[in-house]
C-alpha cells in the first residue's frame, strides 16, 4: 500500500500561496533547504579574557525559497526592523548570495509613514517585488 505523502508545513498562509503558485507553474524550488551563518556584533561588549570591545555572535538564518538557479527569495508580509538589520547582516557576511525580497504589500516601515518596504530595499540594494508571486524573470 502506497504511502501518503506529506506536504511540507509553512511558516505562513502567504509562504503556503507563494510555494503553491511556483509549483502550479512547474518552477524548480526548495522550501526552507539550508541554513546560512552570518555574525552580528554583540552590545554592549566587552572580551574579560583579551579586553576587546568587539565580541561577534554566530547565527544562522534559514532562507524561505531557493530557486533553482540559486536565487534566495524571502517571503516577507511584515518586515519588522529585526528583520531588516538580519537581513542586511547575512547579506554582509554573504556577499555572493542573490537574496531578492517578496513583499505582500508595500507597507510603511514606521508610524510616521516616511519610508516604505521598496524603498528601504533600494537604498539598501536589495531586488524586491510586491506580491504574492515571484516574478518570471527572477526564475530565468
């Protein structure tokens, strides 16, 4: 007797309906399939055996969607500023990796409706799209 596969479970409804879309359109991805280091720099800091005021902590984050051809998509439908300042840091410490953002909406960052999602990824450097598909030309 055949066994039942097991879909895989999602962190989110919106992660669901992207993972969802990229497979009805026969496109080649892996859900959450490795983790990748990065450090950020622990504050206040102080070494008690070097006396060096610059103490790194390893970490790892998990990308949501890797695409075929190596592209890290992260599915953001809140984008809060810890996750701005990982994101800034694993991209620091991986400078190779393409990791493009996928916005559910352009919200506000803040209260004071100033700065957007899209325009922190473009001062920042990041590709980003808003919605709940990934873009063709990011599959090519």
């Amino acid at each position: 007797m055949a066994r039942p596969t097991t879909k895989p479970k999602y962190r989110s409804k919106l992660e669901e309906r992207v993972c969802n879309n990229l497979r009805n359109r026969r496109i080649d991805f892996a859900y959450e399939p490795y983790q990748i280091h990065y450090t950020t720099e622990v504050k206040p800091a102080y070494c008690a055996n070097c006396g060096h005021s610059v103490i790194l902590k390893e970490r790892s984050y998990t990308p949501d969607i890797v695409l075929g051809n190596g592209v890290v998509v992260e599915i953001k439908g809140k984008f809060t500023g810890e996750m701005r300042t990982k994101m800034l840091a694993v991209r620091r410490c991986n400078p190779d990796l393409d990791i493009r953002m996928l916005f559910q909406a352009d919200n506000w960052l803040t209260r004071k409706k100033k700065q957007r999602y899209s325009d922190w990824c473009e001062r920042n450097g990041f590709t980003y799209h808003v919605g709940e598909q990934v873009p063709s030309d990011w599959v090519i």
